[in-house]
C-alpha cells in the first residue's frame, strides 16, 4: 500500500473529538476486508516501519471510579493513561472524555516515558483542570490516581483520504494487573484483532463492509475489558458479549514475552 507519512496523517486526519467503532475478528478477515478498500487507502510509514508497538498504562482511584462509570454507561465518564510508542520512545499523558452523541475527546501531554505507571504534581494538576473543564466538576480521590492495568500491542494505522478517517488494526494484545500487589498476571486475545474505525461522524466504507459481512461492532475497551477480565468480581455487563465470544486467555509468563 502507499505509504502516508505522520505529519501529514495528522494534517489530514487528526481527530482528536470523533466517534469511534470498534470490531473484534480474525485476522486473516480483517486483512481480507482491508484490501477491499480499494488503491487510496495509505499505510502511516514511519522510516520504513509500518507496525509499531505500543504500551499504556491505566490509571483509576482506590474504588475504581472510572471503571464503574465506564460499566454503567454513565455519559460524563473518564479514562487516564499513559501512552508510550516504544518503537520512539515518545510518552504521553492523556485523557478521555466523553462529549455530545458519543463523541470521544481526547487531549495529552508529554510525558517522561521512564515514568509511565506515575503522575507527578504537574500530571496531576493537568488531569485536574482537563477534567473540570470536560466534566463540569473534579471527580472525587482524582489525587489517589494509581496504576490499575498495563496494555501492549502492535498497531499498523490507515488513512482513508476520501473520508479524512483513520483506521487501526491491533494485533497480539495483551492485558498485564499493573496494581499494587497484583502479581503481573496477564490475559491475551489469541488469533484475533481489534479492527477500530474512526471519523468525524458518520459510519464509513470499511464499517458498511464490515456489517455486509456479518460483523457489527463489539462492546471492547482496553481499559474496561482488561479490567473486567482480570477481575471477575466486577460488573462487566456492557462487556459479557465479548468476554463470552471471543478467545481471550490467561497467559504464563513466557508467553508474555514472546508475544512481546
């Protein structure tokens, strides 16, 4: 596929608010379905790389806040992480919010990579006025903030020109307990990926293809399934469909790390 570099992937399409559709399937489909796309969909390229290994770490109060909110569907939900592209070693601190009809808002910072399961003063003061100002209000225990979930994968990212979207594929992903005491034990989803769309609006060309094809968005999301999978005791309604259809699977310790 034509290559697309990452400035002008954020020129064309950076979509910082936008509604996001997310889909599990195998892989072989999903490549399947990709190529359907036709010859102006572009690859992003950074110097001759096209699959880029990320890792993020979830961040939630002693209660879980953000979890249950995100469990009972609640409108004014948040999410906090950390990102680093380990193929870069660039980091950062970011946010999501939830804003009119679904659409996700996503804002960050710089963050030191060396430090990705903390928040500093200057972390926490951030989180604090994004989410006044998205939220109308400071969630509670927001300074008691701790790591709760550690995610990796491999994302190869597309740029669908005609329709300024973006569209990932996420392979080998895995779930690590990054809390305290929570002995790094780790689930993955074997011999499938998560395909997610992402636009301004409306669904696109890939997404039609997508239910054509029988297969409709999945209730998925890295934090709040991981959670729901590490943690069996918690409510995981929103995500029963999902953890019930798809091979997610407990992990040793050396399977970790090869699929690292």
């Amino acid at each position: 596929m034509p290559a697309v570099s990452l400035d002008e992937l954020n020129t064309t399409a950076a979509l910082q608010s936008r509604t996001d559709r997310k889909y599990v399937l195998d892989t072989a489909e999903a490549w399947r379905l990709i190529a359907l796309l036709g010859e102006d969909v572009r690859v992003l390229d950074i110097s001759g790389r096209r699959s880029f290994a990320y890792h993020s770490v979830y961040f939630d109060t002693p209660d879980l806040a953000s979890y249950h909110l995100s469990a009972h569907g609640r409108r004014h939900r948040f999410k906090v992480r950390t990102r680093t592209y380990l193929d870069t070693g660039k980091s950062f601190l970011e946010v999501k919010t939830r804003g009119r009809r679904a659409v996700t808002v996503k804002d960050r910072v710089p963050h030191g990579p060396a430090h990705a399961d903390e928040l500093d003063d200057a972390g926490h003061d951030y989180l604090e006025r994004q989410l006044d100002e998205a939220l109308g209000r400071r969630p509670d225990r927001l300074d008691e903030l701790a790591p709760v979930l550690a995610s990796d994968y491999r994302r190869t990212t597309f740029l669908l020109p005609e329709s300024a979207s973006r569209v990932t594929l996420d392979t080998d992903l895995v779930w690590t307990d990054a809390s305290f005491g929570g002995g790094g034990r780790a689930f993955g989803l074997q011999d499938q990926v998560v395909l997610e769309t992402k636009s301004a609006g409306a669904a696109g060309h890939l997404d039609r293809l997508l239910w054509r094809a029988g297969i409709r968005p999945a209730r998925i999301s890295k934090f709040a399934t991981g959670l729901a999978v590490l943690h069996p005791g918690l409510p995981s309604n929103r995500w029963h469909r999902t953890l019930e259809r798809h091979r997610i699977r407990p992990l040793t310790a050396s399977r970790k790390e090869a699929r690292r």
